[in-house]
C-alpha cells in the first residue's frame, strides 16, 4: 500500500519499471574474484553498472521516469539539475526518446562531463557553482520548458528504477547473505531496500559511505536526516544528503551503515581496478573498503556489492594526483 | 600431419590442449561495445583474456605445457625466462600442479612483475639485463634444476594452448569474417591460425603490431624472418621477435600484418578503458588503433579482437607519463 504522503514507490512499481526500461538498459553481469575472496574470506559477488548504459546505474531511474511519461507530458521534456552521472542517464533516455532534455550544471563542471551530456543530446544551462544560483537558474529553466523535473534521488520513479538493479542481482546469483551499495543521496540503497524487502528480506541491506561525507551515517545513528553542507570526498558521487523518500528506506529497512577513509577507499578501488581488470570509480569502492576494514563481520558470507558506476576522469586518477 | 622436422602443432593437439586446461583457466567473456560499433562502422567482438588468470591468454598455452608433462618430468618443474606474462603464466600453472617454476628475470625488471611472480609461488634467479647474461644465467638454472624449459611462444605445447582462445571465440560469436590480435613473437597469432585454418578457414587472421616494433610487419613482406635488436614501443608485450614454428604460422596463415604508432595505440587504449570500462594492457590496444586508421578495410564486417592481457602498471599509465 502506498504512503500518499511521500509517495512511497511499491515492489509493484519496481516490477513495473523492469518491464519498461528493460529494451533501454543492460542486465549486467555479475563478477567474482578468486584473490578477493581468499584476502577478504567472504564469498563476494560484483554487480558490474559500471558496464551499464551511459555508464551508471544512474540510467535506471531515469530511464524510468522518462518512459513513464504520458506523450503529453513527454512532448514537454525533462529537466534536472546535477554535475554528474544522473544529467548523463538522464540525457541518455531523453535522447532514446526524443524528448528535449534540460540540465542545469554548474559552469566549473569538468568539459568531460559537459561533453558527454551533450553527447547523449542534453541540453545545458550553466549556473554559478552554488545552492542559490543553481536554485534560480533551475526554476528558470524548468519555467521557460515545462519540463517535467526529475530528481536524482529523491524521485518515486527513481527509486523504483534502482530497485531493478537488485532484482537481476538475485537472479544472477544463488543466493546472498548481504548486499552493500554505497551511500550518497541514498537512491540505489532505496531500491535496493524497496526490492529485497519484498524479494528476499532475508538478505541484510548495509550502507557503505565515505569518512569524510558520513552525514547518512549520522542520521541513522540519530534517527533523523543530517545534511553536511559540503563534504570533501575522493568518492564524488556520494556528497549529497538524503531527502526524505530516501530516509524512509534508510531508516527503515537498512541495517547498518558503515563508513571507510579516504585512503581505504582508493586502495580498495585500485585493488579492483588491479585484480579484476575494471574500471570504477571511486565511489563503487567503497563498499568493498568497508569489508576490507570488518573483515570479522564478512568471513563465511555471500556479499553482493553493487559497482554503481565506471565514470571517471583517467587523466585524474586519485593515486596518480600530484604524481 | 605434423611437420617433424619443425613440431607444429596440429589442430587435435589444440583439442587435446583445449580439455586438458580448462579446469585451470577462465572461459573469458566476448564484449561488445555499441559507441565502438558506431565510430568504426564495424560490428567489434572482443575476446577478454584481460579477465584470463593470471591476467593474461598466456596461461593458456602455459598450463598446456605444466598439465601435460608426465610425472617424472613435472617433478624436476619448469623454468623459463621473461620479464612478463610468461612469467607470471607459468609460476601460475606450476603452482596449481605444484610443481617448482624457475624463472630468470633482469635484476631491472619491475619490482611489481617481481612480486606478482614470488606471489604465484615462482622462484626467481636474477640476471643483468642483456641477452648474453640472460643465456649464462638461464643455462645454470636449467642445469641445476633439470626442468623443462617453456619458451614463452616458440613451443608447439604453447601455440596448441594459444588456439585453444579462438575456439571459444568461434563458439561465442555467431560467425566473424577476421580476427585481428597484437603481434610480438607471434604465440597468440599463431594459436589463432592453428584453429582457425580448421575450424573457421573463412575467417581472416590479421596482426596488428607496433610501428616501432615492425619487425613482424617487415619479415612478412621480405618473406623471412627479420629480428631486431631492442625495439622500443609502449605495448611492452610486444618486443620479441618471430622465432621458426611461430614465423610458420605467419607466413602461411596471416592475411596481412599492419601497425599502428604510439600515439594510435595509446589513443586506442584509452578509448577502450574509457567506453567499455576495462584495464588491458597498451599491447592490447594496437588491433582497435589499426582498425581506427583503416577503417574502409573494416566497415560492414563482423571483427573480432583478442584483448590479450590486462597487466598493466596502474601507477604508470601512458598517458599520465610525465603529467
């Protein structure tokens, strides 16, 4: 049953978003690592989105939202504002369906970024890197389009998306004990709790965060959302705070949220980059940065970790900084 | 019928190879990339021995030769010498029949190569970098240990267990109109003409090699081996020259040889880690950079790629070199 107050996305709505967005994403696969699992002495299962579309789980959730659109509603397009890999998704499913999509982002953004937005045919408007420019240039832009707002996190149809990703997961595997994602706004561990509570609530959902941005950490040991103003992480992908759909799931269904440092973190992430052979970025590491400092907790078990995404700036690699 | 004279591998000692190390090897996936697909024009399947063990397809043809000595001869162990994939190939295999690996290296050689061969359990003898002390040195080593040598590509066991790649290729794509794979001693080359002059005779088998290590490219259109002395490119896998059985596979198998400069190869590379998420090796890279520079060649076509190995220097990569 729906919450009407927040619009609390159902497994229904999950199954719902699989059948729509499937002819648009990958069904990823899953990898295992034979020197992973003698260092960590757990069992450990890679949910691979760093090969998913655009490069990110980030384009189930838009892809979702964008197909989900009535043709009138379509016909007016979407708007967002983000610097990172949701304006790519999101920019990616427009374009599948030939909708305009707008994007507010900040002007100090990477070209890169800018580029591949653009590339996947988004349309962006640029505002100064702050909360109150990128408020009013956004309110501009999605008054001037009518475009049709989708949040990166804090979004029903997202998180319904996300929760695909675990669906597959359960699929491709046989059986977990747990399953770790990191932790940033808070959307993919949404759908991760929204579907395994339903399709497998056996299986123990934790939060992996970045030391320097544990402002989730915090909230779940208060009981209330705590939002930083601006934290500093390798991990760039997870300086957001959650909102409250999010939070609904956090503080209901997630066990425990467990935080890695800086440098735990690179060493996590160039440990897989070395014995798996892929490319991810820094915030897909953290959740195995967490095991690696707990071992005690993992030994013996099936851990399922979701690799969210492989967009990262090569000429920008955290151990070659400054090299 | 085989060639005694010369020992070359016939396509059911490839089978025998085949069923003998697969309980030691991965099956490697076939990617596919669509951004790819749309800047060549060509229909690209690329055959992962970067996810191989040992991070490498020289596994292949290692353990063929480690599962294939009888008893009395696997108790003296192997030697061999190499400052790269070999090594850590062979200390691979040795290790699962539990056998000694003995492997003379150049007291230069990176101390990462180093540490990945004693990781597999490899005993390593030092050598001074030059061919004549690597000679001295490995004849002791051999005299002392007794144990069979595997030369890293000039050995019909080797080739029989590089062909065993393109079988599965074969059987995971739904038909290929060319094979293109890097060329240095030509192992890899000759394994994939072995196979496929059998099992797919359609199938066109193009190197890809190196301008500044062309020696392959200018043996094939002399008509007979050319050597060079120390030939330097980034595609550090790449240096060796042809020796007899591999230049018999060369010269009566491969359509034609082309290469690509340093700059195509490192372009190429950085283009695969960047839009199919995977770390491979510079060496890796040169058939995509030749399929880039000719592309008329390639559009239309069904291609497939040997992505050869992914040991690469995380901390030296060619493109942050000197940044």
């Amino acid at each position: 049953m729906k919450d009407i107050a927040l619009n609390i996305p159902t497994y229904d709505d999950m199954l719902a978003a699989h059948a729509r967005i499937a002819p648009h994403i990958h069904r990823t696969p899953v990898l295992t690592s034979s020197f992973l699992n003698e260092l960590t002495g757990a069992q450990l299962f890679f949910k691979c989105e760093n090969f998913q579309k655009a490069g990110a789980f980030k384009v189930r959730g838009a892809s979702n939202a964008v197909f989900g659109l009535t043709d009138a509603e379509a016909a007016r397009g979407v708007c967002t504002h983000s610097s990172g890999n949701h304006a790519l998704s999101l920019s990616y499913a427009a374009g599948r369906r030939g909708i305009p999509c707008n994007v507010v982002m900040p002007r100090t953004a990477p070209q890169a970024k800018k580029d591949a937005v653009r590339g996947y045919g988004g349309i962006i408007t640029e505002c100064e890197p702050s909360t109150s420019s990128r408020e009013t240039v956004f309110a501009e832009v999605q008054a001037a389009t009518g475009g049709d707002f989708v949040h990166p996190y804090n979004d029903p149809r997202v998180i319904a998306g996300q929760g695909t990703c675990s669906r597959e997961f359960m699929e491709q595997t046989d059986g977990l004990d747990m399953v770790l994602a990191p932790i940033g706004g808070g959307g993919m561990i949404s759908g991760t709790c929204l579907t395994l509570s339903t399709l497998a609530p056996e299986v123990e959902v934790i939060a992996a965060e970045p030391e320097q941005a544990d402002d989730a950490y915090r909230s779940f040991k208060a009981g209330h959302i705590i939002a930083d103003d601006a934290p500093e992480t390798v991990a760039d992908g997870l300086k957001v705070p959650l909102k409250d759909l999010t939070w609904h799931f956090v503080s209901t269904h997630v066990s425990d949220i467990l935080t890695a440092s800086e440098e735990e973190i690179i060493e996590a992430m160039k440990l897989i980059w070395k014995r798996m052979k892929i490319v991810m970025e820094p915030s897909s590491a953290v959740p195995l940065a967490t095991i690696l400092k707990n071992r005690d907790r993992f030994a013996g078990k099936r851990v399922g970790l979701i690799i969210t995404g492989g967009n990262v700036d090569l000429d920008r690699l955290p151990w070659t900084q400054g090299a």
